[in-house]
C-alpha cells in the first residue's frame, strides 16, 4: 500500500424538491447534485488498525472517533470487502458542519475511494455500503452531476455540460442546522416535479428560514450582487449559494461578503 489523498468535495443541491413520504418514513426528494472543485481533504497512510485525526478550521465541531463518518466508512467499508489491513486517515475539516453541503457525507465518500484506492478492493464494495452511511453518502461517492430520487440515495448521471466550471460562491451565516429540524417544518406540500433546475426551488428553503432568519438575509445579499445567476440555499441550509456569470463577478462578491459570515470561493465540476 502507498499513501493516499482524497478532496471531499462540497456538495450543492441547485434544486430540491419534496414529493411527500416514502414507505419507509423518509421524504421523497427530487434534486439535482452539483459539486465544487473545493471541500475537506482526507489522506491516508498504511497501517495495521483504523485510526483517525482530525485538524483544520471546523476540526472542533467535527465527532471524533468512532462517531465519526470516515471512521464509519472506513469499517463499513472493512467488513463488506473482508479487508484485515488498517490505515491511518487524517482529515482537514475545511467545511462547516450541518451546513447543507454534504461536508460529513462527502467525508465518508472519499474515505470510500481512498480505501477502495489505498487496499485495491473492488469498487462495488465501497457502493454497497455507501446508502447505508447516509442518503447523500451515494451521491458524494461520485462527486459528479447527478439526479437523486428516493431519499436522495437514488442516483443517476445528469448530463448537464455547461455546470462544468460555473463559478460558485457559498456563504454559511455560521449557524448548524440539524436535517431533521428543517424536514419537522415542512408543510407537507408538493410543489411539483424536478423539471428544468434553473426553474426550480429548495422546498426547504421556508422551513429553514423559520427556523434561522439569518438565511433570508444571506440569500438577499447574495441576489443583490452583480452578475449572480442563480440563487438558493443548499440542502436543508443554512448555507446558501450563488452561481455566477464569471470568476471576477464571484471574487468581488468575495471580498465584499460580511465577515461574520463563512464563505467560499470555488467552481462546479
């Protein structure tokens, strides 16, 4: 085994519909998945046992030990393929937590393609077991444009060509918000299908509204900013996004962000 590295990409739903209930209790969604270029890095060295550290700007809200995505992953991942060899994983924590951008989902996933990378299992075992892990975890394992039914774990490529280097700007008013909080609040309403996404909406953009004021403010700032195309919140927030006609219009947005406020600066895949 030689080292390994992994970029955990930053996951945007450009739109999220809730259909209503699934059998199982879990909300029928309807999304479209965009990722960033950026996110947390994960590497990876050859060892005997699992072990994980954690380092990075969010490193203090992130679960350690076996509470922890990666770790989870990378056990799951263990089992299923009959691996009796470890690693020791570390994980730079660069995105926030319960922020609607898949941070601790893409984690998992990219402990997946690492290990798979890392023990030359078959890639099979690492999809097997992502839906388990979470109903983005699927999604993330690609990190690729995609269309999520079911829960969301329902995943096909999207052929959406001119996503591919659309700068994108994210701004998180650093407040956490827990998924099942947001989906509480929803009205039970269909809105309708996934159509065409630039037409679309985040059904839980109110729910989580209600619940954090601060992201109405977010997504009036981020609407008011030249050249931004497309506004919406991410997942079940708090973080929000804009999709920009160019890289100078989201770097000056950039700079002009208020500093309470995360950010980051990136593009589509």
């Amino acid at each position: 085994m030689t080292a390994a590295r992994e970029i955990a990409p930053a996951k945007v739903n450009l739109a999220l519909h809730v259909r209503g209930r699934l059998p199982d209790g879990r909300h029928r969604l309807e999304t479209l998945f965009a990722f960033c270029t950026d996110g947390d890095r994960l590497s990876g060295e050859p060892a005997d046992a699992l072990s994980l550290t954690v380092s990075g700007q969010f490193a203090a809200d992130t679960p350690h030990g076996e509470d922890n995505l990666v770790l989870r992953a990378a056990r799951a991942l263990q089992e299923r393929a009959g691996e009796r060899r470890g690693a020791s994983l570390h994980l730079d924590k660069r995105l926030p937590v319960a922020s609607g951008i898949g941070g601790g989902s893409a984690d998992a996933a990219a402990a997946l393609r690492l290990l798979t990378s890392m023990w030359g299992t078959d890639p099979v075992h690492a999809s097997a077991v992502a839906p388990a892990l979470g109903a983005d975890v699927p999604a993330c394992l690609l990190s690729m444009t995609a269309i999520g039914g079911g829960a969301g774990d329902e995943v096909r490529l999207a052929d959406v060509p001119e996503l591919s280097g659309t700068p994108v700007l994210l701004v998180n008013p650093r407040v956490a918000l827990r998924t099942a909080d947001v989906f509480a609040c929803w009205n039970g309403g269909d809105g309708g299908p996934l159509g065409d996404w630039r037409e679309g909406r985040n059904d839980l953009e109110g729910p989580a509204t209600q619940l954090v004021p601060l992201i109405g403010s977010v997504l009036a700032w981020l609407s008011a900013q030249p050249g931004a195309t497309t506004v919406r919140m991410s997942g079940s927030g708090a973080t929000c996004f804009a999709l920009f006609d160019s890289d100078e219009h989201r770097d000056r947005a950039l700079e002009a962000v208020p500093r309470e406020w995360w950010r980051l600066a990136s593009s589509l895949r």
